[in-house]
C-alpha cells in the first residue's frame, strides 16, 4: 500500500538490534485517517471472506482494528494480556511471547465472543516471528470459529511469521512489507 | 445518550462490589456502529473547542477514542501503562492506581507527542473515582498543552471521580451516567 510505505518512510525511525518504530502514526500516536484508508484496503482485499468478527490483541492492535471493522460493519473483540495465573473456565486462553518485553503473556478472550459460528479477521500493526497473531490463531481454533484471514499494517519480511502463516495456507495481506533496512543510513526497502 | 443507556440495559450486568460489566459491546468485544454514534454525539458536545488531539489510556480506551477521533479529524495519543522504573527523560509520565488489578501503574506518554500547541480532548470508557483520567490530565499539564474537555462513556454517578472534575471547572460529558444500580435485582438507573 504506497500511502502507507511513503509513510513508513517520511516517518519511520530505523534502530539498531532490528527496530523499526513507527509510534509517530501507528502505535502511539496513531493518525486516523490513515487507518480508514487501511480500512478500505483490507476491506478489498478480503472482499469475498464472510468475516463477521474481528479478532485483535491490546494494545497496539486495537486501534487499527476499531477503524477497520467500520468497512467490514462488524464488531472486533481484543485479547487481554494478562500476567494472572487463575484463568478461569469462562476464557480461551494461549501463552505469547513478547520480545519487546521480553515476557511470556497468557492472552485470553471471553468464551462469549468467540463461537463456531464465527468467521474471524485478525488484525494487527506488526507482524515479526509471528508469536501473537499464532496465540490468536490457537484461541480461534479452540472456540471452533473459521479464521477467514490475517490484516497486518507492517510486516519484516526477513522474519519468520509471514512465510510460516502463508506456507500454513492462511490468506495474510500486509500493507507494507520492510524487506531490509539499515539503521546507519535509515534506508528502508520494500517488497512488492 | 439514549442509544447507549438503552444497550447497558439490554447488555449491562450489574454484579455484587459496584461491578458494571459491558465487555460485551464496550470494552472487550466492541460495537463500532455503537462507537461511531459516540463519536457524533462527542463532536455535538465539544463542538465549540479547538481539539486537535485525543488522548486516551490503554487498553480499553483506545477502540472509542479512535472511532471518536474520526469525527473531529484529529490523531489519537494512548498513554501506555508500564510497570518497568527505568523510564527516561523522553516521556511524561504520572502514577495511576487500578482499583480492577489492584496495583499502582506509571503511565507514559512520549514527550514528542503532547506540546503546549496542543488542545486535548480526554476520552476513556468508565469514569469511577477518577484516578485514569486525573492521570491524563497530569500528563497534559506537565506538557503544556490544554484540557479542553473529558468525554466519557459510562460514569459511576455515585463514585467522585464525576464531581471533583465538574468542580474543578474542566467539561466532563458523560454519555450515560448510572445513578444506581442493584444487584439482586439488576435494575440501573440512570441520572438525567
């Protein structure tokens, strides 16, 4: 998605140790009408899916998952990340691991919302080894929903979760794919 | 707001300790037409301020501001809640205290994202004692930029958070304000 490259590079920042922050628009400050375009995008591209959920994680997702759900008119639902051990029989839960935090996260959804009638979309901003879109993954499958398809903003393409979902046969779309970048001189190469 | 008052009837559940749940069209799983008629009615309401900022706090905050935020055209910041002691000088930071988890949170907010040019609309889900918001409202006046209002979901009209706002001069529109509410019985009522 050109808006949203031209984007990652007007205001992407490159760090070392592999990070790329783009918390000016999408994951701290987070610029709107940007997302309703991404909205239209996704809505596009998975035109023919009968989703009726969406299915994000907080909180980062979230955000981007409220603007998008308003192309597809259907609610979203958030995994909460929670560190508590006294998970009781009413969630579906998955363990994540955060590199960002370096912790270990059980991520869980009411049973309430999330039902075999459901065809769910995941939507998230980042889309690395692919830890918390497979917790979502393994929640939605636990509640006997239909995954219809994966939205992310900004995928690395020379990280491993985006080749492992597509070789798994899920319908993945990225926005933008960062296929290298270079934190000496802040290059950012996209694939196309 | 009547649509709302209405859906917290259907879709409240009022339980023993003040508990209010609407996780199942607020704050877990989302309804974004819900939202988008909130965000209609917020603009109504502070139609006369120059916002050119939401501000929220993560995670439950963040789906309403963001399909408020599409109604004023204006970016959204979410204060992050954080636990680590290490935060650097880069961040506005205040301390906030979770009556749900029991525990006292520092919330940042980067200090690249609120200036003294900024105009700020508050928007959060639930309003009780106050503590997120007065929270936000540190982090705001530590930046300099301006509170022009506090817009919020559903208030616990018998909590102080509502009144010690009101008092303190800041516009706090609350779109459904519970007056009471009975457990045995399930009945709410709202204030008018």
């Amino acid at each position: 998605m050109e808006l949203l490259e031209e984007r990652i590079r007007k205001d992407g920042i490159v760090k070392e140790g592999n990070v790329l922050k783009v918390d000016n628009f999408l994951n701290h400050q987070m610029d709107i009408e940007l997302f309703d375009e991404m909205g239209k995008e996704f809505k596009r591209l998975f035109a023919d899916k009968p989703i009726n959920k969406i299915l994000t994680i907080e909180a980062s997702g979230i955000g981007i998952a409220c603007v998008v759900a308003r192309h597809f008119h259907v609610p979203v639902v958030f995994a909460k990340k929670t560190q508590s051990i006294n998970i009781d029989g009413e969630v579906y839960s998955s363990k994540v691991e955060s590199f960002t935090h370096k912790r270990v996260y059980d991520v869980i959804v009411s049973k309430k919302y999330l039902s075999p009638d459901d065809h769910v979309l995941i939507i998230d901003d980042f889309l690395a080894n692919g830890c918390a879109v497979n917790g979502l993954i393994e929640i939605i499958e636990k509640s006997g929903a239909t995954v219809e398809g994966i939205g992310i903003a900004v995928e690395k393409g020379w990280q491993i979760g985006g080749k492992t979902l597509r070789d798994q046969g899920y319908q993945l779309e990225s926005l933008a794919i960062v296929e290298s970048m270079d934190p000496a001189t802040g290059e950012i190469v996209f694939r196309h």
